[in-house]
C-alpha cells in the first residue's frame, strides 16, 4: 500500500518521513470553513475527515488526512493572518496551559478512520522583545498559534504533556498505531 499524505505542511512531510520513505504529497483543496456550534475539539477531527475525503484515491493508496489547531479557553488559534497577529496570539499563550488538537483520518477505498489527539502546553511568561524577536526572526503566519515547539519557540515551553509530535502537527505514535491496528500497515 503506498501512504499519501494530503498535507503541503513541510513539518508534517519531515514527521512521516522519520518512518517511512514510501509516500506521496498531495493536496486536497477541502472546505476548511466550520459552522460556529460545532464543539471546538471536534473541529481538526472534522477537517481531517475533509481532506481524506476530498484527496483523489487509487488502487492500493491509504490516504492521510490531518489537521491541527491551537485551543486557548474557548478559541481556536488557528494561523495568524500577519505579524501582528503572530504577536497577539503569542501574548494570549504567554503563561498560560493551552491544547494542541490534531486530527487524523486515515481513508482506503473500503474504509475510513478517523481520530483525534490532544496535548496541553504549558508556555511559560514571556516577554514582549521574546515575541517580537521570534516573530521577526520565525515568521510563524504558517503555524497554528504562531509558534512551532520544533524552532526557538521550544524554549518557551515550559511542560507538555501528550505526545511532542502532535504539538508539531502529526501525531506519530497514534498515526503508526492507526495504520497497524486498523489497516495492517507496519512501518517498520
């Protein structure tokens, strides 16, 4: 079976080649608009779902659908639209717990799986010439709630607890597992 992961994230491309070389990119193109009444943590669940399904499929393809927000109290931090919204989104995070939610869904052409995977972020206080700084250097308009823990964000994180990689965009372990227990995929 040859893995396509609907995904033009480069992070994500990175993670999934740690353990396989046997994938393809392409994009789906879904409807990433979401009615206001759906409950926030289904949401990257819910646009996985989209992507799997909106990618073409053909014979012996496992498609990889994902998605991941940035959960603060009752918002979604999804990614910024300028610098400026970089840095507010880094100053609402900035000593606070918050919850990275990814998506997965994993579609062949019987069948359809689909699961999500939550990790809480401790960030610790920051200071404004931290946020400006990573801003300028980072340019994080590309990462939901405009930090990526792989870069010098890391070292504003004071605790995760869940899976490192979700906080990066694709759950790894969760996604192996899927492939293996639902599918019988191994990986390795």
């Amino acid at each position: 079976m040859k893995l396509v992961l609907a995904s033009k994230s480069p992070r994500r491309r990175e993670i999934l080649s740690m353990v396989t070389s046997n994938f393809d990119i392409r994009v789906s193109g879904a409807d990433e608009k979401i009615d206001a009444d759906i409950d926030l943590y289904d949401v990257p669940k819910i646009l996985a779902e989209r992507k799997a399904e909106a990618t073409p499929i053909y014979e012996n393809e496992v498609i990889i659908g994902c998605d991941t927000v940035v959960i603060l109290g009752d918002e979604i931090m999804g990614k910024p639209t300028d610098k400026n919204d970089a840095i507010r989104m880094l100053r609402s995070l900035s000593g606070t717990v918050h919850y990275v939610v990814s998506g997965i869904a994993i579609k062949t052409n019987e069948k359809l799986y689909s699961t999500s995977v939550t990790t809480a972020v401790k960030m610790r206080k920051l200071i404004d010439s931290e946020i400006l700084s990573y801003v300028e250097r980072f340019n994080p308009v590309d990462k939901a709630g405009a930090y990526g823990i792989q870069e010098m964000a890391g070292a504003f994180v004071e605790k995760i607890d869940g899976d490192f990689y979700n906080v990066v965009g694709l759950p790894l372990c969760e996604l192996v597992v899927i492939l293996r227990d639902e599918f019988g995929i191994n990986l390795n």
